[in-house]
C-alpha cells in the first residue's frame, strides 16, 4: 500500500542488467525493513561492535610502541642502577647479574630463531610436521614467537629488578629474582595441566629424555635437538654454574671469589656440562650404527668424539703449572680446536646439507645444481658456506672452560654459534624433506609399475 516498500521479483532483469546480485538485493532489503522498524519504534539502529574496534594493524603498532617504551625503562633503570656501585665492585656486580640471565635470554633468542625457521618452511611448502612426526596441535610460528615475546618481557624485567633491588641494598629481594625465573620457568615445563601447549612441552620432554637415554631407535627429531644442544652447550654450562650457586645461596652476594671456589674454575662439572650434549650425540651415532649397520653413522660419531680432547685440554689450565699450559697443552688445544673446526665444517656442508653443488671444488661427490634445491639462490649457499666455516673456528673460544671470565666476549660468540645454527637448520631440514621426496617418488613409480603390469597381464588374459 502507500508508503510501503516496492517489491521487485529476484530475477528481474532490471536487477540482472544493472548488476546487483541477489544477495546484495536481500541485503539491501533487510537494512530497510530494520530501518523502518526502527523508525517505527522510535529507536536508533544499534552501531555496530566491529565499526568501534581498532584495526589489528593500529593494535600491532601500538604493541610495538609499548614494547619499545618497556624496553627503554628496562635498560634506563638498568643502567642507573649499574652507576650506583662503586667502580672496584661493578665489573664483578655485571659478571654474576649476566651469569644468571645470558643463559634464559640466549634460550630466547634461540626461540625466536625457531620461529623464523618454522614461517620460511610454511613460506616454503616444507611439511615440517612430517619431518619432526609432530601431531596436529604442533606449535605454528605464530604461537612460537607468542612465546619468544613473552620470555623477552619476562627474563630482563626480572634482570632489572635484580639490578635494582641490589644496588638499592634490598639484598634478599634481589636473590630471589632469579631463583623465582628459574623456578617459574621449571614449572612451566612441568606442569601437567592442559595449559601452556601441554602437547608441545611434553613432546619437548620426551625428546629431551630419549637423547639423555638413547635407548630406543633414534628419530630425526631426537639427533635435530641434540645437535642443537651442542650450540647451547656454553648455555647449559652457564646453567649449570646459576643453579650451583642457588643450591648453596651464593646469590647477590659479596662473596664472589668464595662462590667462585666452589662453582667456578676449578669445578669438574663445567667441562662435564659442556661436553655432555657431545657426548648424547655420540651415543646416537653409535645407536644409528647398531639399528642401520652405515659406516657413516660411525664417522660422524668421530666428528662428535674430537670436541672431548677441546673441552678437557681446556679444563687442564686450572690443574697444571701455568708455564706446562703455555708451551705444551694450550698448543695441543688449539690443534685439536682446528681439527674439530674443520671435520664439523665438512659434515655440515657434505653430509647434513649434501650441498652437492660446492662438491665441485673438492670432488666429494657427484655434482649437482643448486637451482634443484628449494631456496635457488647461490648467493645464500655461498654465503652461508662461508660464515659456517668463520663461525665454527671460533667454537674453540666458544666453548673453552679457560675463557668463561670473558663474559661479554663469550656472550656475544656464543649468540653467533646460535645463529650459525639458526643458518643450519634451514639447509638440514631442507635435505631431509629433499630425502622424504625422492623416497616417496620412488615408491610411487614402483607402484605405477607394478599396477601397469599388473593391468597388462589382466588385458592379455594370463593369471599369476
């Protein structure tokens, strides 16, 4: 009737001609009819929720922007409270504040690496998932750098409240910053709940486990973890002496060179620490060789025992005469050093990359071109080629027990050797997803073949 609404049939073609779709059209419609009821009523339309939100680009930006105003408190209160010791005391006050966080924040930067490698695989089409055998609710690199964000606002907040309780004289308070990091993060591991990504620690766990007991047939995952801790073996050291002296309350005190005594130089467990994730990854090799019988699983078990004479030629500085260590041990040292620099630095390009392409220059193998691998960049081989070789020279200085009071020096190599790793993992992960797809063609033509005979004896009428 009058006033009311035109109706015009949804196949008009008025409507076809002009080209509104129907849904537009019923859309439409329902925004009028919602209007005249409201009018009817004497109301306004409800604004929508969606129209009042921020857009996810502003959230991120201002996220960003916080972040950075955190970190600028963080390092502001920092150092203040640095500047607050005397002079004769700070250096000392650095060292053992660095000796309890550089191994969480060098866990962190390893996570957010972690995460990088995991976005070029899905960037990639790499099925890291098959790789690993991880189950449906594996950890994406979203939720990877969620957690990497998280352990950076956590561990140097916790750093700066340490910095500045000390210098304050809030001595026990200061203790217990990072007895409750430690603690907080051993819980976090633990915790049975399904909270956390429970599936994605427990696996974490289980691997963790069967590279301590390599009882079982070795996965990719258990000697791709295991190779990793060979890169944090300076952290686990350094692990390794925070929690000793936790145990014996020898946190934020004054008494450096009495804690020094007891978990520092002369300590048997420093070179035990550095040198048992070589040793886990030896025991894998040895593991490999029984399951497989491959002789190659016994040369890289040999590429694993050349760090034992590193760490230990290194651990003799503190129990022989200072003149024995410079003319005839720290030679012995520094040879071994190259030698395992060396061997590690071939196995990473022949073996663990099977970088056929640099074979070419020193005739390992059968050449191939590097265009047939998934990055297709030469650029990236070479230049990865080339700081691995830098990178693992300096392990030596890396993971020398000798040189652990060169904090910042050791700190800084030993985010390279991360980064190194970090380059690592892109070409290893690549060669083992190479392997999975040439063993799944080659199954698959063998199955074409067989069905293709299988389909001509049916046609020619002859029964097997």
């Amino acid at each position: 009737m009058f006033g009311g609404l035109a109706t015009v049939p949804s196949n008009s073609p008025h409507l076809r001609k002009s080209g509104i779709s129907d849904n537009e059209n019923g859309a439409e419609e329902g925004f009028l009819n919602l209007t005249e009821a409201n009018d009817m009523k004497g109301g306004s339309m409800p604004i929508s929720t969606a129209a009042i939100m921020p857009s996810p680009a502003l959230l991120w930006r201002f996220k960003v922007l916080l972040f950075f105003v955190w970190g600028f408190i963080c390092c502001k209160i920092g150092w203040d409270s640095v500047m607050r010791m005397s002079v004769d005391l700070r250096d000392l006050f650095l060292y053992e504040a660095f000796l309890y966080y550089n191994p969480l924040l060098l866990v962190t930067m390893m996570v957010w690496f972690w995460g990088i490698n995991l976005w070029v695989f899905a960037q990639a089409n790499v099925n890291y998932a098959k790789i690993f055998d991880l189950d449906q609710n594996h950890l994406t690199h979203r939720e990877i750098w969620k957690c990497a964000t998280w352990m950076t606002i956590v561990v140097p907040t916790s750093m700066t409240a340490y910095l500045y309780l000390y210098s304050h004289g809030e001595v026990s308070l200061a203790a217990s910053q990072p007895v409750l990091l430690y603690a907080a993060v051993a819980m976090i591991l633990i915790f049975p709940f399904d909270i956390f990504y429970l599936s994605s620690r427990f696996y974490l766990l289980r691997t963790l486990w069967r590279i301590v007991l390599p009882l079982q047939a070795i996965s990719f995952s258990d000697f791709f973890l295991a190779d990793i801790l060979t890169s944090m073996s300076k952290v686990l050291s350094d692990l390794e002496r925070s929690v000793c002296r936790m145990v014996h309350r020898q946190v934020a005190t004054i008494a450096w060179f009495e804690a020094d005594s007891v978990c520092g130089s002369h300590s048997v467990a420093i070179p035990l620490v550095l040198v048992l994730p070589y040793l886990f990854r030896l025991f894998q090799c040895l593991r490999q060789y029984k399951d497989t019988g491959e002789k190659t699983t016994l040369l890289n078990a040999l590429k694993y025992s050349t760090a034992v004479p590193v760490i230990y030629l290194s651990a003799l500085k503190y129990h022989v005469f200072p003149e024995k260590w410079t003319n005839f041990y720290r030679p012995l040292w520094l040879l071994s050093g190259v030698l395992n620099s060396l061997y590690s630095f071939y196995w990473d390009v022949t073996r663990d990359w099977d970088l056929s392409g640099f074979t070419r220059i020193f005739k390992f193998g059968k050449a191939h071109l590097l265009s047939n691998l998934i990055h297709g960049r030469k650029w990236v081989y070479f230049w990865v080629i080339s700081s691995n070789l830098i990178l693992r020279c300096t392990w030596t200085y890396k993971l020398s027990s000798h040189l652990r009071h060169n904090y910042l020096t050791v700190f800084a190599i030993t985010a390279l050797e991360i980064f190194r790793r970090f380059q690592w993992v892109f070409f290893r992960v690549e060669n083992e997803w190479n392997k999975m797809n040439s063993k799944s063609n080659i199954q698959l033509s063998m199955s074409d073949t067989a069905n293709e005979e299988e389909r001509l004896l049916v046609s020619n009428g002859h029964n097997v």
